[in-house]
C-alpha cells in the first residue's frame, strides 16, 4: 500500500521517485526498498507527508484522504490510479481487444454520460 500511494503521489508532482527522495535526503537504495514492499521509518514518513502535504495516515493506507485545494478528497479510485490501470491493461490487448476497447471507449464518452466535466 505504501509505494503505491507513494509512487502515486510522486506522479501528481510529475515527478519519479528517486529525485523526490534526493530532494528530501534519501538514497536511491532505500527508494528500491520501498518498491519491493519496504516501508519507512517514522522520520522519513513524517518528511514525506510534509513534502506532499498529506498525513502519515493516507501514506501508510490508513486513510483515504489527501487534501487538494484545501479539500479533503478520497483517493482510492483517483483518476491517475484509474487512469493508470486502463492503460496497463489495454497494454496487455492484442488488435482485436484494442478494437473492442476503442469502440466501447467512442460509446461511453458519446453517450455524454461519462465525459469528464
């Protein structure tokens, strides 16, 4: 749960986790850590939670929330991990899956039911 809300964030910020992590005085081995399942110590989370402006508790999965405008927002189904997830998957699609995909996708948006406002 960790590094996916962190990679996620880093991603709002447009950038990669490694030079987030130099910018706030972490090595790039302690970056891999996290990747395959590390979590930080409590220092760090509390430098990374400044750095993004959320709490210790989204980072850890313990709750949903990040503030956005000054609003709190649920980030469970955000739009970038949506986002993220359809394009692995059609990644993954041979031409007939791709065409499926498109047609379905060229329906929902001309439906006007689901065009993002």
């Amino acid at each position: 749960m960790f590094w996916k809300r962190f990679y996620n964030l880093c991603l709002r910020c447009g950038k990669r986790p490694n030079p987030i992590g130099k910018e706030i005085g972490l090595s790039s081995g302690i970056i891999s850590k996290w990747k395959n399942g590390g979590i930080p110590n409590g220092e760090t989370l509390m430098k990374l939670a400044k750095y993004f402006d959320v709490s210790v508790d989204y980072l850890l999965g313990l709750s949903p929330y990040i503030k956005i405008n000054g609003d709190l927002v649920a980030m469970e189904n955000s739009d970038l991990e949506l986002k993220n997830q359809i394009s692995e998957n059609i990644s993954k699609l041979n031409n007939e899956g791709l065409t499926k995909v498109a047609e379905y996708s060229k329906d929902l948006v001309d439906s006007h039911n689901y065009e993002q406002q």
